[in-house]
C-alpha cells in the first residue's frame, strides 16, 4: 500500500489492525524496562502505553496525523507540538512521543530498543528490507528487538497484513529467535477468512 492509501484509511476509519486492548504477546513476553524503544508505523496503538508503563522512553513514528491526534485525545494526555524535523508530538508529563511523517525520513539519536506490532508486516516485501534497513541504521548495535509477524498461507489470501517466514526475519535480524507462537485465525481480516483461510498464526520474535 502506498503512503496516500494509509492516509486514506485513518480518513475514514478503516483500522481494522487496532487492537483496543494492546497486544497481549507484547504484555506476555516483553521483559525490558528502562529502554528508549523505537515504535516505527505505531497507529494509535496502546501498545505506547503499556510500553512507558513497563518503565520505558517510547517514541512512535506514524504517518497519519489523525492517527496521532487521536491517541493523544484518546487518552487524554496533553503533548505539545515542536517542529523540526518531523513534527513531533511530544506528550506533557508523559515519557512518549510520536513523530508524524513518513519512518523513512525519521532520523535520531540510535535507540537501544524495537517494538513492532502491524509495521513490518503491514509492508510489501522490497518495503520490508528498506523497513530493516532503516530500522537497523536507528538501533544501537545490541539494541533489543521485539517484531511481531503473521504466518499463514499466502496462496489463500494476500497481504496486508504479510506472512513473514524465518528465512526472511533471520535475513533481516540474524540475532532473533522465534519466542513465541499463538494460533490467532480468530482475529484473522475478514477478507482471510471470506477466501477460505483456515489457520493464521501471531508469532513473536525477540533478541535474549
Ligand atoms: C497495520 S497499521 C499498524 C499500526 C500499529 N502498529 C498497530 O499495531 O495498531 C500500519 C500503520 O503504519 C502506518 N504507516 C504506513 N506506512 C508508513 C510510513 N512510511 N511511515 C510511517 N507510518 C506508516 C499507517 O498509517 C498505519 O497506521
């Protein structure tokens, strides 16, 4: 998907990744607190929440502004808005901030965490190595990671979001291991469904 189409959808609220709960691998299995951790394509997610909450700096980076406008408004957390750079949403007496633009422009002093939910596989394949790329030129060397993909048959349905297999995650970030792996077809895009799609997985993938 294009950049116009993602904005598009924030226009009019077909978000249908959003989990209002946050996400319960990322609450079951990150174990790191004192980190600044990177949160590339975050939505609105309270994935950030529960991050900061975990004793964390956390800082997003999302395209749409109605994205980020919403989760500020949704939570009722005051930011101020600094320029320079991406525009940068900076909250009031809160350890987040969402820079609102486009990731493959962000820049930054390296962080020494990653935490993605619905970015990596929310991107085509040529997207997803510029994204690891990226993503790898803004992490400190021994940064932890935290990047959780879908698994299922592609010769079923098509992504958004994609399936990621090992060989590919391993290509990117040879230092991950696979730490989990849940059956999640019950939260499946409709569209998997309606094509037949039996089995999806969520599968977690961290550094130690
Ligand atoms: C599938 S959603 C996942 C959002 C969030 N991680 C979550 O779990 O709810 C992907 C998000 O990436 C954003 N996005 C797509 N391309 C982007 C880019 N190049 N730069 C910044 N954000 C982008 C979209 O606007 C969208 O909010």
């Amino acid at each position: 998907m294009k950049n116009d189409a993602w904005l598009e959808r924030w226009e009019v609220g077909r978000t249908g990744w959003h989990e209002p709960g946050g996400n319960r691998n990322l609450q079951r299995h990150w174990e790191w607190s004192g980190k600044r951790v990177l949160v590339p394509l975050c939505g609105k997610t309270p994935d950030l929440l529960w991050l900061e909450q975990a004793g964390n700096d956390v800082v997003g980076v999302e395209l749409s502004g109605i994205a980020v406008r919403e989760f500020f408004a949704e939570n009722g957390i005051e930011y101020e808005l600094l320029s320079g750079g991406l525009p940068h949403y900076r909250a009031i007496d809160r350890r987040i901030s969402i820079y609102c633009g486009d990731y493959f422009e962000f820049e930054a002093e390296p962080f020494d965490a990653h935490y993605d939910r619905g970015g990596l596989v929310a991107l085509s394949p040529e997207l997803r190595t510029r994204y690891a790329r990226h993503t790898s030129s803004l992490l400190e060397q021994e940064a932890r990671q935290f990047v959780i993909t879908v698994e299922y048959d592609q010769a079923v349905c098509d992504g958004p979001p994609y399936s990621i297999g090992a060989n590919e995650m391993l290509g990117h970030w040879p230092r991950l291991r696979r730490h989990a792996s849940v059956d999640d077809t019950a939260n499946a895009p409709p569209k998997f469904l309606e094509a037949g799609l039996e089995l999806m997985h969520e599968v977690v993938w961290r550094t130690d």
